[in-house]
C-alpha cells in the first residue's frame, strides 16, 4: 500500500488532510498497531509521515476531532484505531482481514485445547507440570 504521507509535512494545523490521516489509520491497522496510548500514536505519526511533533500533535488533534476521542480501548487505557477505522469508514478491508485472522487463530486454540484435552483428560488439576508445558509451548 503506498502512501501519501510524506507530501507536505509542514501542513498547519487548520489544514489537515483526511486522506492523510486515512491512510495513517489504515496503515496501522494493517500493521496490528490498532491499540495505543497517545504517545505511541505520535510516534507512529511522526514514524509513518517523517513530520515533526507539532505536525504529528495537529494530525492527533484532527483524529480526536473526527472521533478517535471516543474510541478508548479499556484494557490499555489508550485509543482504539480499529474502533476508529470502523466507525469512519476508513479500512474495511483490513479489519475484515484482522477480523479473518482472529477467527482461524481462535479456532485453531480450541482445536489444540480440544486434542490436549482428549489425550490429558479433561481435569487440568491433574495434568503435570510436563504436560502444562507442552501445553503452552508446543508447536501442535
């Protein structure tokens, strides 16, 4: 996917590009990036832009202005650019792949979970230390 985040890094603030922050947005989702606390998105701003951080800060600005204030993610009391991708519009076909993605991985957890459980027997209180072990960092 190229971008067009490098163009005109010196944009004032009043002129902020939606594209621009389109393609932040789903950039970061592509990447699993979709979780984060301000500073961590600053810093992918200025990562994926080459901006300074009163261009990164005025593009965040933007962002919370189109809505990404409201997309907060509990558990690591950041923002959620999924939520935000998701609510504008901006990356259905990255979240349907994330989406795909998480899917067959849980799938495959209850299939190994399943195959641990017909050979260990479904009472974990007596599996051993080996058996958890194998369990959690096996391959299969």
């Amino acid at each position: 996917m190229k971008l067009e985040l490098e163009s005109e890094n010196s944009t004032r603030s009043n002129e902020i590009d939606e594209q621009k922050i389109i393609d932040i947005t789903r950039r970061l989702v592509s990447s699993e990036k979709s979780h984060l606390q301000e500073d961590d998105l600053l810093y992918q701003i200025i990562k994926l832009t080459k901006c300074d951080l009163t261009t990164a800060k005025h593009t965040f600005e933007e962002m919370k202005n189109l809505g990404l204030s409201v997309c907060t993610n509990y558990m690591t009391s950041g923002y959620s650019l999924q939520m935000f991708a998701k609510m504008r519009g901006y990356a259905t076909e990255e979240l349907e792949h994330l989406h795909k993605k998480s899917q067959e991985i849980e799938e495959e957890m209850e299939r190994r979970e399943t195959k641990f459980l017909e050979k260990y027997g479904a009472d974990r209180s007596k599996w051993s230390a080996e058996i958890w072990e194998e369990y959690e960092y096996s391959d299969d």
